[in-house]
C-alpha cells in the first residue's frame, strides 16, 4: 500500500460521512398521506342522523295542498319526495337535503351522508366483520373506506344503537297502548330495553372500532380526524308539558302524541336519558367526543306546550312550530317511517349542534335550544 493509501482511506470515509449526514437532513421521501382529497365531514348510522322526516317544517291538519306550507314535498300540482330526499327516496334512506350535515354549514369541502333511515350497528360494520348491506347498500364502513380514500376526512358524527334497541316497536306499543288497549306501556317495554341494552352498547362499540379500523387502514393516525358519538332527543315532551288533556281523543286526533302521561314521562325522563348515559360511557371508553341530544327538542317536541300546529293562519315557523313529526297514524301525510324524527326544523338545529362541536377539538357536550330561537340559537354545555 502506498504512503497515500491511508488520506484516500480518510477522505472516503470523511466523504461517506458527510453524505450520510446531508441524508439525514434531507426532507423524507414523501409518505402516503391520509386523506389526500378535499376536507370532508362524514356522518353514518341511523335516521336520526340521515334526515329522515325532513320532509316537513311543523304538523298541520291539512291534509291537501301543501299542508298549510308544511310539506316541502309539494310541487304545486302533486308531492314528490325526492324533492327532499333524493335519490334515497327510492330505497327509504331517506338522506334529506335538510340532514344534520348538510345543514351545519361551511364546516368541511365536503359533507357526506352515509346514514340510511333504520339501520342498526352491523350496517355499520365492515363486511370482513360481520357486517351486513341494507336497503340495497354495502355495509357503510366499507363505504366509509372508500370516502377515507379519496377524502381528508376531518370528522365523523355517529348516530347509531336506536333501531337495535327496537325505537319503532316501543313507539308502536305506546300508542297501542293508549288508542286500543287503554294500559300503560313503560312497565313492560322498560323491561324489554333493560334485556337489551348491554348487548346494543356492545355492538355501538364495536362501530366505533370498525370505523376506526377503516381509517388506520386509509392511512389515518388517531390524530388526523375526530369521532363524535350523539345520542337521540325525545320527540315527544313529558307530561307536564303536554298541551292536550290526556283523556279524549285530542292527543290522537289532533296533536298526534297518542300516550298517556305516566308512558311520556317515562319516555322523557327515564328512556332517553337512560340509552344517552349508557352512549356516553360507550363514546368515553373508545375514545370518541360525546354529543347528548336528550334535550335538543325540549319545549319543541310533538304537543309540546310551547309549540303550536301549524294552520292557514298559523304559518309554519323555527320559532313556533314543532322540530318533530308527529304519528301521523292513518299515512294520510306520509309514510309511517317519518313518525317521531326530527322535522326540517330539528334537522337545522341538529346541523347546528354539529358545526359548535366540530369547533371544539375535544370534550363532551349537550346541545341545547333557546326558546323563541330558531337553528341559531342552539348552544353547547359541557359535559
């Protein structure tokens, strides 16, 4: 080896260094971005957050016309649906134009309505999982894949759990109750939720884990999107509050809230707080923001004091009218799927409620309305 042999050595390994370094400081090769797409919110489950009865802005006894201007159906010479919900109209998803996410505002580039009128938690879950299509649909986490791959998806609101625990039977067994058998219901259906509702909660967990499985496979750390979990309002008010007698026809005939005093309350009082404190305790083991509804109708709720029917001289109103289609039990308005959902109003407070705690990074909240107000005057309580 020559003299120089040991400086060539030196200098390659200096060289070599110094190439390592300017490696290291180089910027990364870019890696697979989640959500490479526009900034988009996404909402999945149920109708209480597809939109289902958006169809209507408060309840009239006018069954002709546009129902004294509540029915957005109405073209001026016949109803047509689609008009609010679409293309859903055809498969009964119902997904409104009024729908929570749709009326929240500029909240994301892109709002996307995955939610389809009666789905329970396996619609939600991933195919691979057990999960089942619906109304012609795959199931909507798979569906969700496809939006995580194309989209920056930001935030995702859930409402799911309801039809699971039977909403519509217990519903329908109430005014049984009231209009045929003249008994009470909330003693026997209480029952029926109790049985139930450990192995609902289950399954709203495990849609939360499917939908989280989603996103990691997309792309997504935990940090790059929210998951918010709602619970469901009380269409109808507790008994104090109703502004029909309980005895005679009025509550059936008229106000379409056909239960008796002790069944409202329970529906009120105890029903819906019961399933929102269970959701939470699901949102807070999982990691997901909790947003209670329980009391998002209060004063606004189908016969409520504080509401009035809408008539040709009383106009349909945010500020007056209900945020909740009543029973319309002989399907002279609508379709029986409507019944006890939020209304065109509600769904623009629900969407409201949805823009306030997506400006929230983090937490649990309530969402609440003020009297007199309409959409805008939702507000949020934390905890």
């Amino acid at each position: 080896m020559s003299s120089s042999s040991p400086h060539r050595a030196l200098r390659g390994l200096l060289t070599l260094c110094l190439a390592a370094g300017l490696a290291a400081l180089a910027p990364s090769p870019a890696l697979a971005a989640a959500g490479p797409g526009p900034s988009t919110v996404v909402t999945m489950g149920d109708s209480y957050i597809s939109g289902e009865g958006g169809r209507w802005q408060g309840n009239s006894l006018t069954t002709s016309g546009n129902r004294s201007g509540t029915d957005r159906a109405w073209t001026g010479s016949a109803y047509d649906p689609s008009r609010v919900y679409g293309a859903t109209e055809a498969n009964g998803c119902h997904r409104s134009d009024s729908a929570e996410v749709n009326s929240a505002g500029p909240i994301a580039t892109e709002l996307v309505n995955l939610a389809c009128s009666g789905a329970v938690t396996r619609n939600v879950f991933r195919t691979s999982s057990g999960g089942t299509a619906y109304k012609g649909e795959a199931p909507q986490a798979d569906r969700l894949a496809a939006v995580a791959a194309t989209h920056d998806v930001k935030l995702i609101a859930l409402s799911v759990g309801g039809n699971d625990l039977g909403f519509a039977d217990i519903i329908r067994t109430c005014a049984t109750d009231y209009v045929v058998w003249y008994s009470y219901c909330h003693d026997d259906q209480q029952a029926v939720v109790d049985a139930k509702i450990d192995g609902v909660m289950a399954d709203v967990g495990k849609s939360i884990d499917e939908i989280r499985a989603v996103m990691t496979g997309a792309g997504y750390t935990s940090a790059d999107y929210r998951i918010v979990l709602q619970s469901y309002p009380s269409p109808i008010p507790r008994a104090a509050e109703n502004r029909y007698g309980e005895s005679g026809w009025s509550r059936t005939n008229t106000g379409g809230c056909p239960f008796w005093n002790l069944d409202s309350t329970w529906a009120r009082d105890s029903l819906v707080p019961q399933i929102a404190d269970r959701l939470k305790a699901v949102a807070d083991a999982k990691g997901a923001q909790f947003m209670d509804l329980r009391d998002m109708l209060q004063g606004r709720e189908v016969c409520a004091k504080s509401s009035k029917l809408v008539s040709p001289t009383v106009p349909a109103s945010a500020t007056t009218s209900e945020w909740a289609r009543w029973i319309d039990q002989n399907e002279t308005q609508g379709p029986i799927q409507e019944d006890m959902h939020p209304n065109y109003y509600g769904q623009l407070a629900q969407g409201r409620c949805l823009a306030l705690i997506n400006a929230q990074p983090s937490g649990d909240y309530s969402c609440r309305n003020t009297a007199g107000a309409g959409a805008s005057g939702m507000y949020l309580t934390a905890g």
